[in-house]
C-alpha cells in the first residue's frame, strides 16, 4: 500500500514543476536564437570593444536556428562587411567576437593592418586609422603593429574577419576563412562598461 502512494505522489510532483520546466526550456530557447549577451574577454577589437564590456547580441540576425545547431529554420540577412559577429574559432571552437570585412567575391589585400577592399582602400584618413568597411566607420588600432600581411579572395560559403586592434587579433589571418553558416550573431551595443557602468554604446 505505502508503495502505491509514493507511487502516485511522483507523477503529481512531476506535474507542479512542468511549468518551470517549460519557463526554463523556453529562456534556453530564447538565448540561444533570440537573444543574448556576451563578454569581451580580451582586447582584440578595441578601440571598439574593451575587455569586461558586456554586449548585446541579436541570435536571430542572420536567421532562427535550432538551439546548439547551425541548422537554419529561417533565413534573415547575412553577414556583411562592418558587422561585429560572434562566432566559433574554426581553430579550436573558443567562442569570438570580431568584424566582418569580407564575404564571399570581396578581394581582401591587408598591409601593415591597412585593409583595402575590391581595389580601394578603406583608410579615410591619412595615416589609416579610421576605416569605412561597409556602412561602418571603424578606428583601427595599430599600437601593437598591423600583423599578418594578407591577399585574397573570399570563396563561396565564406566570411573573412578580424580583430580592429589589427596587431593583437587571432583571426582570420591566422586560422583562416570561417564558415558563413557559423556566424551564430550579431553584436547590437555595449550595455555596460568597467569604470563607468550602464551605458549604451551602439556598434553602427
């Protein structure tokens, strides 16, 4: 008899934590193709990005995708030249945050960290450190050189990225073109600074 009861007890138990069960499964959902925020780790993108900045990332700018997949439900935009993307390192998986500056046909030339892009250079100054690549306009970091020297043209399938602090960035230039499909999403803003707090920092 004792064991009918507890018996009867465990599905009844079962059925008060469905619905935060459900609420749990729902906001895994919701991080993982909507939304999400991400920590800079590392000084890679500054003076765009510093590390400890917490950042917005839209998971659904590039399409809705099955949770921990790169399997599209729904297709939205690309990535373009500009954008600041995470994705995985195709070296080891680590995750990345870094700029787009060329996708599939795009003729990537780097020189001393100076990009040019198509045949022209992106520099809108004279000594190069602010660049326009896409829509954004980027201020290049160069304290600690330009790193690798690069020639190429992006493949079908493909993006190019990198670091904006151009000599202190493992990117492209060293592991490589990355997967189109891996790019998972899209940074929207800093939200919050060391030093000073809650802020909003758009990244356009």
């Amino acid at each position: 008899m004792q064991t009918s009861n507890a018996a009867t007890r465990r599905p009844g138990k079962l059925r008060e934590y469905l619905p935060l069960l459900a609420l749990l499964g729902l906001m895994l959902v919701a991080r993982t193709s909507l939304a999400n925020h991400y920590v800079v780790p590392s000084g890679s993108m500054e003076r765009t990005l510093i590390p400890g900045d917490r950042v917005v990332v839209d998971m659904s700018a590039y399409g809705l995708r099955v949770p921990f997949t790169e399997t599209a439900l729904l297709e939205r935009d690309r990535p373009r030249p500009g954008d600041v993307v995470l994705l995985p390192s195709p070296a080891d998986g680590t995750r990345l945050i870094k700029r787009v500056v060329g996708v599939a046909g795009d003729h990537i030339v780097f020189r001393d960290g100076h990009l040019t892009l198509n045949g022209k250079p992106a520099a809108l100054d004279g000594p190069g450190l602010v660049e326009q690549i896409g829509t954004h306009r980027v201020s290049v970091n160069l304290t600690s050189g330009g790193g690798p020297d690069v020639d190429l043209v992006v493949p079908p399938g493909h993006v190019y990225v990198v670091g904006d602090h151009r000599g202190n960035s493992l990117d492209s230039r060293m592991f490589g073109l990355a997967p189109e499909k891996s790019v998972y999403g899209r940074a929207l803003g800093v939200f919050w600074r060391s030093g000073e707090g809650p802020v909003w920092r758009a990244l356009n």
